[in-house]
C-alpha cells in the first residue's frame, strides 16, 4: 500500500489543504484553529465538505486519498459558493 | 448549477478568442475552441458565432499569474483554467493559464477537453460531483476524437437552455457504478493479482485485500488505448495484459503499451472473417489461451504463438450453456464467463458449470 507521508511533511500537508479549501471550499483566509473552541475546527468542516464533494470517505482529516484528489490539476472555479 | 442560475437571455451567442499561446498552432487552437463550443451546441438550441475586434460574450484568452480579476493564476499544473458566468463585461469569459502545457493530445493538458469545461461555467454551469462528468473539477484526459459529452452535463444544460433542435435527441454516456445491479462488462483480465473489469472509458479495480473497490478513467494508465476495449486476458507467464478492440489488439506491460502495437489481430493467426474478439482468457497451466467470438471460440497456443488447429468450435460443446461471452476470466483454477448481469463460474477439469452469479459478485455490495 502506498506509504504515509513522513511526519515532517506535516507542514507542507497542512498548508495544501488550507489553499485547497480557501480556493475551492470558501474557507476564510483568517481563521485560526483554536485548540478549545467550542464548534468543530472550520478546516476540519471543510475538508469533510470537500471529501463528500469527491464521493471520498467523509473524515474531516487529510488522508492520503483526500491529498491525492488536492493535488490533481484542475479547474479554477470553487465548488461550492459564488465565483463573482 | 451556479448560484441565482444566470443564464445568456439569447440562445445566439459570440465567442472571441483574444490571444493565442506558443505553445500550440493557431490553427490548432482554434480548432480546439470551436470543438469545444460544439460540445455545448450539439445538446442544446445554443449558437456560437465568432467576431474579431468587436465586444463579444465569451471571450477566451491566455493570461499569465495575476490578470486583474482577483484570481491569479499559479504556474504550471494546479489551476488550469477559469471562466465566469453569464454576464455583462467579464461575464462568460475564459481565462487559460498560459504557463500550462498546452495541446491538442494526450500530452500535457488538452486544450479541447479544459475549453470545454470552462465553457459549462460560462453557460451557467457549476462543478460536478460525477466523476466522468465533463463539468467534474478535477482533469482527466479524453481522446477528443472519442469524446461524448456525458449524461450528468447533457441533463445540467439542458435544464438551463432547454433540449437540442435535433429530431433525436441526443444522449451521453453514465458512469458505471461498482453495485449497480444492471452493469455489464465490455472486458475483464486479470492484472497482477488484481481483476481490472473494463466498462466504455473506465476500469474497475478489484485488489482481494481491499473491500473498496476503485474506478479509474483507461486513460490514466494507459492513455494511447481506446475507450470500450472488447476483450482482455493476462499472460502471466510474460507479465502481459493483451487487450482488444475491433481489428486490433494491443500489449500491456506495467503501465507502458509495447511499442508497435497496435497490430492486426490476424497476426494471431485469425481468419479475415474475424473482425472483433468478445473475450478471451489464458490458462496459465497450459499456456493455451481461449478466445470467445460470437457462439465459436478458437483457441491459441503461446507457446507455440500459433493457433491450435482443430478450431473455431462451438462454445456450447465445450462449456456449456453459457451463451455468448461478453468477457471472461481464470482465477484459482476456475474460469468465469460474463453474460449481460449473468456470471457463470467454470470449472476446466469436470468441464461443468458450478455456479451462477451476479455480474457484480466481486464488488462486495
């Protein structure tokens, strides 16, 4: 099976996912993740919304299925939301 | 479709394309925009009517990072393109990021098959969520020559513009889900452990380990081999995977096709009445490789690299009433003939039928 991304790629991993979503899945470019908030972190609600977008398992976490789809060249338009 | 449903008031619209890139001929170009624009006007009461020098509604262009309209490109790869919807001013236009290897083929990114899709955004179209959709974000490479605008697009635009004027109305292929109970196969090999059921432009994926079963477009792997393969087998001993359509057959090694095929299935030892193979499997046992064509099968030797003589023969003689033989498949001993939704699992040695199944049996559904 393919191998897991080695841990120090984490950083790398992290900011993919949150261009993906604030080009594509209208994430607010300012939101910090705080450790005890109250709602589920926005990133994760995102992620979750994009992986039911691609039919993909809905886990709210960057799995290596998830950051396969991110990295596939494509259109520029979001999915969801307005592109005025 | 996109939010508030903008749409073109008028069904007769104007296309302008602004510049040009290096990377392709103009005419080449040009012929790419207006394939794509057909793609749309074939489905629907849509016209589309170039103008030089003058505004036009959809104008198409090439343009480089940031472009002053707040959506930057970003080099190669990663955002291919952009359009916006119908509208005054910027509305409909489409934006193609020139730092992109554009072509007219397999290589780089298709600039038929992205114009296309841009041009969904500017008649109003949104992303799709079906992954053979041509409105589906994510690229996938097409044979142009083979393209057919799928179902899921059909139905988004007319739902907007209204039918085509044309007598039949046209329709596009549906992309084949693993537990639909009707699904047929066009092929089935084996392919290193794996079974690879081969339906239009798609392969269905089957690793025994894995529960999931995974949809792949040909072309990903394989993107000089034809949509709607007809027959398949793997020769295990070789580690190739030889497939078919029409006249034609091509060999498989890993993810390369070997050079100079295709060739003539002739080359096999056919006669010319043969013009197509419906499946196929190899008995890696005794190297003795089976092909099905209508209610006859012939049957080769690969050590040989020569047919037996003796065929073609009935397939009924030889193994039962199975019908005609859409595809088929060796695994563990047994033989598996695909009929329509009807399996039927063979067993060479007691040369009987000891099973009838589901076509879909092997996608735990």
């Amino acid at each position: 099976f393919p191998v897991a991304p080695e841990a120090e790629d984490e950083g790398k991993t992290l900011e993919l996912v949150e261009t993906y979503l604030q080009n594509f899945y209208n994430l607010q470019r300012d939101h910090q993740p705080h450790l005890r908030n109250k709602g589920e972190n926005p990133l994760a609600a995102k992620l979750k919304e994009m992986q039911a977008f691609f039919g993909l398992q809905v886990t709210g976490k960057p799995d290596l299925r998830t950051l396969e789809i991110m990295k596939k060249p494509r259109c520029g338009i979001p999915d969801i939301g307005e592109y005025v | 479709f996109t939010k508030g449903n903008p749409k073109w008031k008028s069904n007769h619209l104007t296309y302008r394309i602004l510049n040009y890139t290096p990377k392709m001929r103009q005419a080449d170009t040009e012929e790419a925009i207006k394939k794509a624009l057909s793609v749309w006007s074939k489905v629907t009461p849509l016209t589309f009517r170039r103008v030089e020098d003058e505004e036009a509604d959809i104008v198409i262009s090439f343009a480089y990072r940031d472009h002053r309209d707040n959506s930057p490109f970003d080099g190669p790869n990663g955002q291919l393109a952009h359009a916006f919807q119908p509208g005054e001013g910027i509305g409909g236009d489409v934006h193609l990021d020139e730092e992109e290897a554009w072509t007219k083929d397999g290589r780089g990114y298709n600039l038929f098959i992205v114009v296309a899709h841009e041009l969904g955004h500017s008649l109003g179209l949104s992303h799709s969520t079906d992954p053979g959709a041509l409105m589906y974000p994510a690229y996938s490479y097409t044979d142009p020559n083979e393209f057919l605008l799928p179902q899921d697009d059909i139905d988004g635009i007319q739902a907007i513009y209204g039918k085509s004027n044309a007598a039949v109305q046209p329709t596009g292929p549906v992309t084949p889900e693993a537990c639909d109970p009707n699904l047929t196969f066009d092929a089935i090999a084996t392919l290193r452990g794996e079974i690879i059921f081969f339906k239009d432009r798609y392969m269905l994926r089957k690793h025994p380990a894995r529960t999931v079963t995974e949809r792949n477009f040909i072309s990903l792997f394989w993107s000089k081999l034809p949509s709607g393969i007809q027959a398949a087998y793997e020769n295990i001993e070789t580690d190739e995977v030889l497939v078919f359509k029409e006249d034609k057959y091509w060999v498989i090694r890993g993810y390369d096709i070997a050079p100079g095929y295709p060739k003539p299935i002739y080359h096999l030892g056919f006669p010319k009445t043969v013009k197509r193979v419906n499946a196929a499997y190899s008995d890696e046992n005794t190297g003795k490789t089976y092909f099905f064509i209508a209610d006859r099968y012939w049957r080769y030797d690969e050590n040989k690299k020569s047919m037996d003589h003796g065929y073609p023969r009935k397939i009924v003689s030889d193994f039962g009433k199975i019908g005609r033989v859409d595809a088929a498949f060796q695994k563990d001993g047994y033989v598996y003939f695909f009929h329509g939704t009807t399996q039927f699992q063979f067993d060479p040695h007691t040369k009987r039928i000891v099973r009838q199944m589901k076509s879909i049996s092997w996608f735990n559904c």
